[in-house]
DNA sequence: CGGCTTTTCAACACGGTGATGGTTATCTGT
DNA sequence: ACAGATAACCATCACCGTGTTGAAAAGCCG
C-alpha cells in the first residue's frame, strides 16, 4: 500500500506551472481584470485550448498562484523556531517578519494584487492567509480569549489591518524596511489585539 | 459675475444617474467584473453609444457611484452635532454610527463591492474616504501626533482593519445591530488609536 | 514497442469593444 | 415660439476574446 498512489503525469504539473508563470509576469506588467486567457496561454508557450484543460477562468489559475505562495509563506513561518522565553507580544515578532520578508520577494506581483487596480478575491485570500497563520494561532495561545462576534470582529480587524499596512508599505516602495515595519508593528499594534483577547 | 456659471445640460445629469442607477442595480446582481458596457446601457434604457458620451470605461462608472455615495456619507457626517463635552472615545461614536448607518442602507451594493468578488479599486475608495472622514479629523485633533511613516502607518493600519470590518459584517448578514458594532468599535479600538496619536 | 493521456490545431458561433457619420430629439436664449 | 446648439440615438464597421468541438500529433509509462 506504499506505491498506491499513481505518479501524476509531469505534463500536467509542467503546464500548471507554466500558467503559474505567465500569470505572475503578466499580472505586474498590466492590471489583472484586463488580462485574457489568450494573452496568459501565449506568454506560457502554450495552446489556448489547453488552459480549459485545467481551469475553467483565470481566477482559478490566480487561486492556484495564491496557493503556491502561500504554501511558502506557510513552511516558512512553520520552521520559524519559536521564542516562549520572550514576553507575548515580541515572541511574535519573527513570524510577522517573515511575512515582510516574503512579500518583498514577490514585490512586484504583490504590489499588483494588493493595489488599487489588483483583485478582491486575491486580497481575500491574502488576508484569510494571515488570519490563520498569524492571528489564529495567537488567540490559541490566549487563556480566556473573548467569543462569538467579539473574536470574530477582532480578527478580522486586525487581518485587514495588517494586509492594508502590506498594501502601503508595497505601494510606497518600501519606505521603511521589513525589520523596521515588523518591529513597530510588534511594538504598536499586536500588544492591543494581545489585549482584547485576554478580557 | 453672479450668473456667470452656465446652467448643465439637464440631459447630462438624467444620463449620468439612469447610467449610475443601472450600474449598481447590476452589481448587486453579479460580479462587478463580468458585467459589460452592453449590460448597464439595456438595462439604463440607453443606447450603447451614449455610454461613451460620458465615460471611458466601467471604473470611471464606478467611481461616479462611490462619488455620490461617499457625498452622501460627508454630508451626513458634517451635519453630525460636534459632542466636546464627551472624553475622547466616546466623541467619535457618533461619526462611526453615521457610516455603519450609511452601509445598511446601500447595504446590497456596499455588500457586493466590498466582498471578495467586489472590485479593489472601490475598496481602494471607500477606504480613502474612511481616512479622510474619521482618521484625519481626529489626527488633527491630536496635539503632538507623530509624524512621517508611523503616522501613515497608523492610519492605513485603522483605516484598511475599518474597512475590513465593514466587509465582515456585511458579509454575514450584519450579525450585530449597527450600534452594536459602532459602540464595540468605539470602545475597543478607537481609544488604541488615539492613545498612538499622542506618543 | 503499445496503450493511454496530454497537448495541439483549425474551425465554429457568439458577444463585447470602440469608433464612425448621419439622423432625431431635447434644451436654451432671445 | 423659434433657431441654433447640443445631446441622444442608430446602423455599421473591423477587431478581439470566448468557450467548445473533433481529430491529429506528441509525450509518458509499463
């Protein structure tokens, strides 16, 4: 029961990736809502006709992106060693780190997707993400956390807060630097949702 | 030099709000994104060609819409009693009562924009107006706020985890009343936001 | 090699785009 | 109320992207 599982054809993971790619190239150059499934299968090299083959619209394909980077965000906070010995607040700080430093390294398609001219489903997803890998876990670690609409209301704030802060710092340039950013948010904000979970 | 200003053309505005009209009927009914120029002109009963007469494009609608919405929500606002005899907080609750106020009573449309499959350059909007109706007035009446990237930082951070909640409680079928939320708001972040005005 | 899956290709009808020029309807100032 | 101005209408144009079809070519695997 070892070999049960059928070795997925490489063809199919190679043209997923290629759509990946192209989608990613084009989505810096001009707003995503513009964008064609033709102009996508051209930049990859490959058949329009094959894009329904794996997708059936361009937001399933921004879905799979959004996957993949998020899988990358996700080990990378994972294999984040944790720090109980600091106090709640800074203990947190690496794992807020990690995101900046990941967003700078996507920079441009991040700051194309966050923008004005990005895409709503994209920024949803971006904030489910941080929600669960980031505020998530932080009330799990709180004793009495708050319930119902309270909590869900707390997290959404501070899930939106954060992707809007992301979205200036991409849009300005950067204008401080990812430790700088991590550390006044550690300092400034998490210390007031670390607060309201524990009423 | 009283009259100097040439009366508008009353067909212009009567286009401009059948063509308004349309467009936030027909948002509310499917994906911004999906609708077509064709769509909002048969359904404005207008022919397609007019639509060109006025706008470059679906956005430049759009924006014509949130125009008149967030006047809508200034005007609201500026009529609002000023309340100085109240501690800090607590004066603002009113103001955010106003906008809680205002998404119920467009709550399909805001509901539509604002969501996942709603348009970012609405978002984008709505939270400028957000800033500029409640952030910055209470900046200014901050005395020794701070300056440069943590203010701007601040204000995105409040602005964006707003808008945010909008969303959540549009979203899901506004689990709280709107005094409910604007009075958990007033308490639970805005003192957090004003106290790092005052550094 | 042989059987299976994926990709390619050409063709299809359909619908939206942006722009044209000419006609009709409506408004404004006198 | 009339004449000129301006806005709305309408038919038409070439162009592009869509989503789907069926059959041929290429690639993968045992």
């Amino acid at each position: 029961m070892s070999k049960n599982e059928a070795r997925p054809d490489p063809r199919i993971g190679r043209t997923r990736g290629l759509l990946r790619q192209a989608l990613m190239a084009l989505a810096t150059e001009k707003r995503f809502g513009s964008l064609s499934i033709q102009e996508v299968t051209r930049r990859a090299g490959l058949n329009r006709s094959t894009f329904y083959l794996h997708y059936s619209g361009l937001h399933e394909l921004l879905e799979d992106c959004a996957r993949e980077l998020f899988g990358q965000m996700r080990e990378s906070i994972y294999q984040c060693p944790a720090r109980p010995d600091l106090p709640s607040p800074e203990r947190y700080e690496p794992y807020v780190r990690r995101v900046f430093d990941h967003l700078q390294e996507h920079e441009a398609f991040y700051r194309a997707m966050l923008g004005k001219r990005g895409d709503s489903y994209f920024r949803a997803l971006f904030q489910e993400m941080l929600t669960e890998l980031i505020f998530e876990p932080m009330r799990d670690d709180a004793p009495g956390s708050p319930h119902g609409s309270q909590l869900e209301l707390a997290k959404r704030f501070y899930s939106a807060g954060f992707a809007g802060i992301a979205t200036w710092w991409l849009e300005n340039g950067r204008p401080i630097s990812a430790g700088e950013a991590s550390r006044q948010i550690t300092r400034d904000l998490l210390p007031d949702y670390l607060r309201l979970l524990d009423i």
